[in-house]
C-alpha cells in the first residue's frame, strides 16, 4: 500500500464494511463529518482497523486534522511509507 490510490480504495472498503457509507460517496473531497456523518467514535474504529491492516503505530493525533478523505488518505500514506 504505497500509493494513494490504493489507500483510498482501501478507506472505501472500510467505510462500506464498518460503517456502511456506499463507496461512490467515498470521495477525495468528501467532508467526514458533514458528508458522510462520520463522527469521533468512528474515527477511533477506523484508527483501530487501519491499525490493523497496516501493521504500523496509527495514533489518533495522526488524523486530528482530518476534515475529508483526502486528509486520511495523506495521513495513512505518510504513516505507511514512514521508515
């Protein structure tokens, strides 16, 4: 998962799973919590999977600025291609 791409594919497969959020409303530009209804404690679930799936120290201060998915798309491609 080194490209942005690919990360963002893989946030809509968790918006779909955990939260039921229909992929195509998944945009770069979508607004978390104005758009998507995207609250603090899903944000601590989706820590926790990307967590998961990626195998790298998430920390929630990682994604406090987040705003939109591209926030979080840039978030995990930093944490992923940290050394």
């Amino acid at each position: 998962m080194t490209n942005r791409e690919d990360i963002l594919q893989l946030i809509k497969g968790i918006m779909l799973e955990m939260f039921e959020i229909e992929p195509e409303l998944v945009t770069l530009e979508a607004r978390l919590n104005e758009e998507l209804d995207f609250d603090s404690i899903d944000a601590v679930d989706m820590i926790v999977k990307l967590k998961e799936i990626t195998g790298k120290a998430v920390k929630p201060a990682d994604f406090k600025n987040a705003r939109t998915i591209n926030d979080v798309v840039e978030a995990v491609f930093k944490i992923t291609n940290e050394s």
